[in-house]
C-alpha cells in the first residue's frame, strides 16, 4: 500500500465516487476512485488536495480517497 497526493477534479455524491489527478502526474486522471463515507460531501470541493491509500498501483478501483486538506 501506498499513500499518494492529489487534486479532486469531480466528485459523484450519489455512488461517493471521485475522478482524481496524481500530484506529477498532470495528464493522468484516475476515475471511479472510491471516496471514505467518513468524508463529508460538503468538502469535496473541486480543486482541493486528497490523499489517497492505492492498494494496487495499477487498479484504480483498489484506491480509496481517504482525507480532504488545504
């Protein structure tokens, strides 16, 4: 498992799923990125800074967005 950064590019608030782009990885998105249920929808603000826990580094539905910061 790894930690990452990134930047929230759109969040789904019905199936709490976020498409995310990896900080140094500016043309690469990962979509359907499933977002922690402990994370309010109100803070899911387009263009703040996510970590994110990657479980596998080549399956993005083995990543789970689990913190919202500045």
């Amino acid at each position: 498992m790894s930690l990452k950064k990134a930047i929230l590019k759109s969040f789904d608030s019905g199936s709490y799923k976020a498409t995310i782009q990896l900080i140094g990885s500016y043309q690469a998105y990962l979509e359907g990125v499933t977002v922690a249920r402990n994370l309010q929808s109100g803070e899911m603000v387009l263009g703040r800074k996510v970590a994110v826990a990657v479980f596998d580094e080549h399956n993005a539905n083995e990543a789970v967005v689990i913190a919202v910061y500045t």
